[in-house]
C-alpha cells in the first residue's frame, strides 16, 4: 500500500524529521488551525502555510502519490471541523489545488503559488 502523503517527511526548514501531519498538529505552528484566504484576481484561494502545502500535494501526485490533495483537504477539515466558514474554506483549497495541477500542467510551475497576488501566472487560461 503507498504511504500517504500526510505521512511523508516535510521539507521545512527546521521540521525536517517530521511527517506533514506532524507539522500541522503541532501547537507551535496553531495546530494547523490559521487559513489564510486570498483573493486574487477575483478568485478566492487558500494561501498561507495550508495553501503552500496544497501545492506541495499537487507536486506529490505529479510523482505517483495518491490522493495527497485529497488527503490533505480532509486532514485541513477535520482539524478545522468547528470553523463557521469549514464549507468555503474547502472550495478554497479545492480552487487552489485545481489551479495549481493547470498551471503545472501548463508549464507555469516557476511561477506558482496560483494564490500569490505578486505570482506572474494567468488566470485567463
């Protein structure tokens, strides 16, 4: 059975020997519970340390990994499970993880995050 990607070592600077899930339920990092919402050029995306991390996931399948967003959007809902805004807050991720797999897919990579006001990609495609 492949290894989730939860279950992956980050590439965090200083979180090297953790797994991803270790990195988000950890209290010196808010037990995963801060969402950064963006919006970018009328689109609203998740940013901020989930948003990189969906990406990442993004990247994880591009090399065989299964269901790493998934995963990760389930994880990101079960540590949010209270949260008012739990239903928009996985749109978000979703849209992020959509739009980061077309830029990629695009060739656009270099200019990820789809997130980032400041990132060079189209949204026009």
């Amino acid at each position: 059975m492949p290894e989730a990607f939860l279950e992956h070592l980050t590439d965090v600077p200083g979180w090297e020997a953790k797994t991803w899930a270790d990195f988000f339920i950890a209290h010196d990092v808010d037990g995963g519970k801060v969402t950064q919402k963006v919006n970018r050029k009328g689109k609203e995306f998740l940013g901020g340390r989930w948003g990189e991390v969906i990406e990442e996931g993004v990247k994880a399948e591009f090399r065989g990994v299964e269901n790493a967003c998934g995963d990760l959007i389930d994880f990101m809902a079960s540590i949010n499970s209270g949260a008012d805004d739990l239903a928009d807050l996985v749109k978000r991720a979703s849209k992020t993880e959509k739009k980061t797999r077309k830029w990629i897919e695009k060739g656009k990579a270099k200019r990820l995050p789809v997130w980032d006001p400041e990132s060079s990609g189209s949204d026009s495609d």
